[in-house]
C-alpha cells in the first residue's frame, strides 16, 4: 500500500505540474529580451495510465484522484458518472475526501 500511496502522490505532483507547466516562462526578468514560450508540454497518459490501473486494483487514493480528473476534465474528457462511480468505490472504502466530493457531486 505504501508503494501504491507514494506512486500515486508521484502521479498527483506530475499532474499538477502539468497545469502549471505552461505559466512558466525561461526568462530572467532582469534582462529585456522578447518573451518566447519554451515550455514543453508533458504527457499525462503515462500518468493517468498508472492511476487507472492502481483505481482496478481497489487504490482508494487512486479512484478518489482519478475521479476528480473526470469531474474535472483534467487530462480526461469530462465523465461525471465516471467520476460518481470512482467517488463511490473510494467512499466505500472509507476515503474520506471522496465521501465528501461524492455528496457534493450527488448535489448537483
């Protein structure tokens, strides 16, 4: 499980760097130069490749993460009876923010 855990806080810090990613710019402030976009975007496939496999294998923190992809549309094409179905098996194993996001997501 601890395996599982630190693969998918792994993946998490990946996919937040994605969406990060293209606000950065390599430049230094101090030099007055045209401004170009050097940022290279990453992937996500990989990433969400491994949340969905660890999701089949019964890894909360993998379902409630990869459903709030598909809630959001993030590196996924928004599916909220996706995301509910995800939310659910988290929920049901005791994850607590998937609890809460699966009430919030019910709401709506």
């Amino acid at each position: 499980m601890n395996r599982h855990f630190s693969a998918i806080k792994l993946i998490h810090a990946i996919l937040i760097l994605m969406l990060l990613l293209p606000a950065c710019k390599d430049k230094d402030p101090f030099v007055n130069q045209p401004e170009t976009d050097t940022a290279t975007p990453i992937s996500s496939d990989a990433a969400i490749a491994k949340l969905q496999k660890a999701a089949q294998a019964g890894d909360s923190d993998a379902q409630y993460h990869l459903a709030y992809l598909y809630e959001n549309g993030l590196g996924v094409a928004k599916d909220e009876a996706k995301a509910l179905e995800l939310y659910e098996q988290a929920a049901n194993q005791g994850h607590p923010s998937a609890k809460d996001n699966l009430d919030t997501l019910k709401t709506h």
